[in-house]
C-alpha cells in the first residue's frame, strides 16, 4: 500500500505545484491572473472528463493496469509542459496531464482500500487523501522553490521523472488485479449505480466543498505576492498549509467512519468550515491568509475522506467501486474547474476580498440536501 500512497502523493504534485509557477509562467507569457484561472481548470476538465470512463475501464482491464496507464500518461504530458513553445501549447498539455490523473486516482483508492480490507474503508479513504494532501504540500511549497531555483520549466521537467519513477515502481510492486474483459454497464446499470440520491447527494456535496477549497490551494500564493507583497518562499509555504493540515483530520475522519458516525455529520462539517476558512482570507493580512489555509485544509481532509468512503460503500457490487468513486470525484472536479473561472473574473473585476467572500458559500449551499438525506451504509455485494 506505501507505494500506491506514494504514487498518488507524486500525482498530486502535478495538480497543485501549478499554482507555485503562476508568477513565472505569467511574466513568460504575459498572462493575467484570468489566464492563470484557465490554465488552472483545463487540467481540471481533462482529469473530470475521463474519470467516470476510466472507472469503468478499470473493471475490463484491472485497476493496476489503469493506474499504470494514467500515470505514464501524466508523465508524458509533464514533459511536454515544460518545452511547451507557448502559452496555447501549455494549456493543451496541462490538460493531457489532468486526463491522466483522471485515469489513475479512483483506481488507486480502490486498491489501497481492497489491501486494507473492508472494514478499512475510511482508514483507506484516509490513506488517499492524506497522500494527497503531502503530495499537494510538497507541490505547493516546494515547488516554489524549485521554480526559482530551476525556473519552472526545469521543475516541471524534475516532477516528469519523478513521476516516471512512482509509477515504474507500482508496476513492479503492487500485485495485478482481478479483471472482467467482458465486463460492460448498459444504460439500465448505469442509471442505477450513479441515480442514487444518495450518491447524488455526496457528489453535489463534494462539488462545492471541492470549488471552495480550490481558492486557496490555487490563488493563495499568488494573492500573496501580487496583493500583499509576501515573498515567494513565504508565500508557497503559507499556501502549502492546505494540504498539509489534511493530515491531521484524515485519519481521523477515517476512523469516526469506521466506527459508525455517518458521512452526513463529517460532510456538513467540512463545509462549514471549508466556508469559514475561506471567507477568514477576504481580510488583507498574512495571518488571516495563514489561518485560512490551515482551517481550508482541515476541511478538506474531513470532507475527502467521508464523501470517498460514502461513496464507495454505496457502490452495488465491488466492479462499481471505481465507478462510484470516480462518479463522486468527478463531480468534484467540476467544482473544481469553474472555481478558478468565477474567481478570477471577480477577482479582475472587484476586489479579491469580494472574490474570496462569494467564493466561500459554494461549500455550505451545496450540502444542504445532505440536513435531508440520510446516508445509510449499504454493504458492497457479490453482483
């Protein structure tokens, strides 16, 4: 399971190190933070479009063999981001990059739940969000060092090997996964594993607690340099706190799941305080950017473990696992997406502190149908 968790951990660096290059890749390409935004949620639109597709691939090929695919796939398109000729070029690799880990991440919590067993599934859950969240923090934080000392293109052309390495030693640990060739969803199937309300529910859920949660992970840094003058050094480690607080609510999380408290509990909480964390940033201080961050990533690792262990454990029978993890994922990609969209439009427009202010309330309006719904636990069955 420690290098399925370090792969997912070296996957997350090309989600979140993006927001470490901002200044540079700006200043190469004369972009603006609006042109940022897009080059943030292009990578989310390839990752969200085939995550759902990769979920049900997974079932005829095995996850392993998903996981494999989807990481050599973002490295690949890694390195074509950092010999990217221009700003277009960019774009259109970062989202190949997206594409991959849209392949590669539900599969992944899968078989590090299956290694666990299933009475693991929020400890396994736990395990995934806090390799990412590490992952995030040393993508955030450290590439901004890396960036100055390298310049982006070579830290982009460091995570590509790296990433190479991660998945190179998956294919030689992990074992293979059972797998069903003739394995296909009808309409019929398809209707009933994800048109549960219930699932619907997690999923609208995660979508805006994932847009909140999106802000700080990927302005923060560059609010800080640009608005309020913070070093980059300073600032990468101020916004890396995101993703390393998670690590201090996943496990726990995991557990109180594990040990009967419902999904609807931790998921509400999390967006209570996603919301509140977020909004604190509106304030123009570096010590309200700091606790911020650190109550944005609290949240987060609450809020990721329980909607992943909710809905896998809604899944109908163990092939749907993937699919549900990745239908849950999914749409919170899409939250994901159109986040840096509103944000940067606003921010360009008004204000930051407007745009941190509106920003916040995506993660409490969308968990309101879960004060309505209950999230029953429902034992995945032999199909």
């Amino acid at each position: 399971m420690a290098c399925l968790a370090a792969a997912n951990a070296v996957m997350a660096i090309s989600q979140t190190n993006v927001a470490s290059i901002y200044l540079h890749v700006s200043i190469d390409f004369h972009q603006s933070v609006y042109g940022l935004g897009l080059l943030t949620s292009v990578y989310f639109l390839g990752y969200g479009l085939f995550e759902i597709p990769g979920g049900i691939l997974a079932a005829k090929v095995g996850p392993k063999a998903l996981v494999i695919s989807g990481g050599l796939l973002t490295s690949a398109a890694l390195f074509a981001c950092a010999i990217a000729p221009d700003f277009a070029s960019l774009e259109v690799f970062r989202a190949l990059a997206g594409v991959g880990y849209g392949l590669l991440f539900a599969p992944t919590l899968v078989l590090i739940i299956r290694g666990l067993g299933s009475g693991s599934v929020g400890i396994g859950s736990a395990l995934a969000t806090i390799s990412f969240s590490l992952g995030g923090f040393a993508g955030v934080y450290g590439w901004s060092l890396l960036s100055d000392e390298l310049g982006w293109r070579g830290s982009l052309l460091l995570e590509s090997a790296i990433t190479l390495l991660a998945i190179s030693t998956v294919a030689i640990l992990v074992p293979g996964e059972g797998y069903d060739p003739g394995f296909g969803v009808g309409v019929t199937q398809l209707r009933r594993a994800l048109m549960d309300r219930r699932l619907l529910a997690v999923a609208l859920s995660i979508f805006g607690g994932a847009a909140t949660a999106n802000l700080t992970g990927s302005f923060l840094v560059y609010y800080l340099e640009v608005s309020l003058g913070v070093q980059p050094d300073l600032a990468g480690l101020i916004g890396a706190v995101t993703y390393l607080t998670p690590a201090l609510t996943g496990i726990a999380a995991g557990r109180l799941y594990d040990r009967g408290v419902s999904a609807n509990s931790l998921l509400v909480a999390a967006a209570i305080s996603v919301t509140a964390g977020t909004a604190v940033v509106a304030y123009p201080s570096v010590y309200a950017a700091i606790i911020g961050s650190a109550v944005a990533g609290l949240a987060l690792g609450a809020g990721g473990t329980a909607a992943f262990s909710a809905a896998r454990n809604l899944s109908i029978s163990p092939e749907y696992e993937s699919l549900n993890v990745s239908f849950v994922d999914g749409v919170s990609l899409a939250g994901l997406f159109v986040s840096p969209l509103y944000f940067a439009a606003i921010a360009a427009n008004t204000s930051y502190s407007l745009a941190w202010i509106v920003g916040s309330t995506a993660a409490v309006l969308s968990a309101v149908p879960l004060l309505f719904i209950r999230l029953e636990r429902r034992p995945t069955v032999a199909a």
